[in-house]
C-alpha cells in the first residue's frame, strides 16, 4: 500500500442536471466516512462513482481523483492494480461454482495466492451463524452466508486502499465486527448506510439528496457519545436475538 | 471507411450498448450507420432510427444468420458508402455460437452479459475468442468480486482482448469504446473470416426434416465423437 493516499469527490450535477452544492470533498488514508440520505436519493450512485473512479464519464459528472491526481487507464479496470473495493447490495451469486473455485478464481484475478482461500473461508465464518464449507455451491449460501463470505474475500484477496460498503445493516451479520474487519490498517473506508451505529461511527458523513451531495457533517463530541451508548443496546439487542435463534428463554431485562 | 462487427448471444445487450456508442460516436463528428441483422424479426430499426442516422435490416430467414452476414458484408459496406457513413457498425443475430463473423480488417465486438456466470466464457468460442473487444454488460447486478471472477475467465480464453465493463442503462463504457471504434482499422478488399465456419455439407442443409442417423448423409458427427462419411 502506498504511504500516502487520499481520495477527491469533485461535484457533479444532481438528478435534474443542477450543479450538486459539495463542489469538492477530500479523504483521507484511515478515514471512516458515512454516505447518507433517502431511499433512492443517490447514495449508492456516489458509491458507483468512486468504484469505477468516474472521469465526467457517468450520468453524475463526477470526477475521482487518487492523490490529487487523475487515475491512468490501467488503475481503472484491471483488478491487479484496482485500488478500489466493494461490498455492493447485490449479494446474490450468479456463478454456478464452489466456495472454494470462486474464491481461488477471484484470487487469480486480483493476482494473490491461492492459498488465501482458507483464510476468507475461516474469516467468513465468524461473522455468520451458519458455517459455510469449501465444498459449498454459491448459489444456495444464505444471504447472511454471503454477505460474510463477501466481507472476508473484501478483506483477505481485494484488500485494496480503498472499501466500499453498501449498507451492511441488512444483512444478518455482525455489522461492527464487520466494519472493523474491512477498515482494516490504514483504509479510506466510505459506507453507505441507514444506521445511526455505523453512521456515527464515521468522522464524517455524506448527506444526499435529490442525487446530489448537500452537505458534509462531522462528527461532533456528543454524537460520538451518543454513538458508545447506542453500540450497547446495539449488543443487547445482538444478544437477544441469539438468545432467541439458540431456541432459548429470554429471562432477564439487563 | 471502418467496419464494426458486435456479435453477442441474444439478450446480452448489444442494442442498448451500440445505442449509446452511436451517440457518443455522433457527437465526436463521426458518421455512422447501422446494419441491423437478425433471423425473423426485428424492431430495433425503430431504436436506431430514433437516433437519426442510416439503418438498414437484413433477415437471414432460413438461411443461418451469420453465413448470410458474412457474404453480404460488401453489400453492408457498399450501403454504407452510399450513404455518405465513414463507419458500417454490423449488429449479427449470432445464435448457435460455432461461427464468428469478424473478418480479418474489422474491429470485432463481442457482448456478453456477466450474469450468465463464469462457465459461459468457456462455452462461446470463436465468438468471443477472436475478438478485438470484449463487452461485458450487466455487471450492476453481481457482486465485484464475481464481475472479476468473469474477468479472469474471458481473458483465459482471449488473453489479448480489451475489456470493457458496459452497462446499457447508464451507458457506462460507451465512451471508451466510441474511442476504441474511431481508432479501428481501415477496411480493405479481398477480407477473410478469422476462423472457419463449421461443415455444413450434410443433408440436412438440401431440406432433409427426417430425424435419425439412417436418414443422412455427408459428414456427420456421431454421439462418441467419431466422424465419418456417408455417401456415395
């Protein structure tokens, strides 16, 4: 990884064509940033914009640049020098293949060892219920099954500088051990998200609307507290419903 | 004059992919026109024609649709030229995946959508083997990883294609290959094909509908692999 990494959203037009009023945005390296808004307002179009490091080229007119610089063509669509990772909505696999295929295939893709498969596999299956076996086809995983199987190939064979997230929330697994777990040492992480948890858990958050990005707010002292007392009843409710998925009584109010 | 040959398996998007080429295309100062081939019918002349360029629409009817591209590719250019295009972008019907129509001068296309999974490079042949580009569409609805995954597979079997991750809603990657198109090169006479076509010397191409092995004739193909020829 590069030692010095920054990221710039420079604005683009808004859904009726308006220019957006953030102009330009800039992030840097170990920085957690939220993308929030409506349903349908945009927020995973920015998500898009970034992926494939928009050059005025999409319906947005955005541009991306990587450390003040525009990216050459090369960076943009081979997946050995991609600095770009995501862990989309679009959870459902397609391949008709095994866990273990897959993953060695995505492996040679992004130009790393096949070895790495066993470590996504055994990653995968902390942060989700059921355990996923190499032998697995992908196309009868469960959506949390996948979802975790995604955050730990993100993890372990993309590892790029920088990660995309959208909307972990709604996918039944451990979203802070998953959070944690993608941001890695040192990563721009950007997530797309409805969660006061994770939306707190950002330095900084993103406001669309209307296709455009309207604000940018950090956040405050008091937000971060209100953030540690919402992660505990975050957990309490994480713990209930374990409680609850074991087929066991649910005895005491803590 | 330059010639586009798009070939892709039907649904993979090669009408919405050229639609959005064509119009990057016009407003780079390019003239092009389009030949619009498929087996019996057809109402993306309608989609083209909205555009405001030449369209033309040729039905193989019960000829196979890439042997009947292949011999009327002159009359394609000569069309064309009559219309003052500089660039004859052919979209072929292609179906049964043996054939790849791309003579030698022509920059080849291949469309092929990202959500029939990884094995369906491995079973599209010369169609996508002898391309110069190769479109992947539809690739908003998998994951990254699995868009990479068919990546790496395409490029197993043409290592030296240019890819380009398409997408015909937002008309993502049309400007790069408008940029692609417009450096293709020059059209020249007494073309040849890329690859061959498959035999075609039995008797079901003379109009022979009985099924069963004792019925044909020529060069046939038997279920365990072993070829031979029947006739006098």
């Amino acid at each position: 990884m590069s030692e010095e990494l920054t990221l710039t959203i420079i604005g683009g037009v808004d859904k009726d064509g308006v220019p957006e009023p953030v102009k330009f945005l800039e992030v840097s390296k170990g920085e957690i940033i939220g993308i929030v808004g409506p349903t349908g307002s945009g927020k995973s179009t920015l998500i898009d914009d970034i992926e494939q490091l928009a050059q005025g080229d999409t319906p947005t007119g955005r541009s991306i640049l990587i450390n003040g610089k525009k990216p050459d063509a090369l960076t943009r669509v081979d997946p050995r020098k991609k600095l770009v990772a995501q862990l989309s909505q679009k959870m459902h696999f397609l391949a008709d293949m095994t866990v273990a295929d897959f993953l060695q295939m995505h492996a040679r893709s992004r130009g790393k060892a096949p070895g790495l498969v066993d470590r996504v596999i055994e990653l995968a299956n902390t942060l989700t219920g059921e355990p996923i076996s190499p032998d697995t086809y992908l196309t009868v995983l469960s959506g949390g099954q996948s979802r975790s199987l995604m955050t730990a190939d993100i993890a372990v064979i993309s590892d790029s500088p920088v990660v995309l997230i959208d909307e972990i929330e709604n996918a039944g697994i451990k979203k802070q051990e998953a959070l944690q777990l993608l941001a890695g040492e040192g990563k721009i992480v950007v997530v797309v998200t409805h969660d006061p948890v994770l939306a707190l858990m950002a330095s900084r958050r993103i406001v669309i609307r209307n296709g455009a990005m309207v604000d940018i707010i950090t956040t405050s002292r008091e937000e971060q507290d209100v953030c540690s007392r919402i992660t505990q009843v975050d957990n309490w409710l994480m713990s209930l419903r374990e409680t609850i998925r074991r087929g066991e009584i649910v005895e005491e109010l803590a | 004059m330059k010639l586009v040959v798009l070939a892709g398996t039907p649904g993979s998007g090669k009408t919405s992919v050229l639609l959005h080429t064509i119009r990057t295309l016009v407003k780079s100062g390019k003239r092009p026109a389009v030949v619009k081939v498929d087996c019996l019918w057809t109402d993306d002349d309608q989609r083209f024609g909205k555009l405001g360029i030449p369209v033309h629409v040729g039905l193989a009817k019960d000829m196979c649709p890439d042997h009947f591209t292949i011999y009327n590719t002159d009359a394609m250019l000569d069309w064309g030229a009559s219309n003052n295009a500089d660039i004859v972008l052919n979209e072929t019907a292609g179906l049964c995946l043996r054939c790849a129509p791309y003579p030698d001068e022509c920059m080849a296309i291949c469309v092929i959508d990202v959500t029939t999974g990884p094995n369906t490079p491995l079973k599209v042949g010369p169609l996508l083997t002898t391309a110069d580009i190769v479109v992947m569409t539809k690739g908003d609805l998998v994951s990254q990883a699995e868009r990479e995954v068919f990546r790496e597979r395409v490029l197993d079997v043409n290592p030296s294609c240019m890819i380009i991750e398409s997408n015909g809603l937002t008309g993502k990657g049309a400007f790069e290959l408008a940029e692609l198109i417009s450096e293709g090169p020059e059209v020249r006479d007494n073309m040849v094909l890329r690859y061959n076509p498959p035999l075609a010397i039995c008797s079901l191409c003379t109009g022979e509908t009985r099924v069963a092995h004792k019925h044909h004739m020529g060069v046939l193909r038997q279920l365990d692999g072993f070829m031979e020829y029947r006739g006098e």
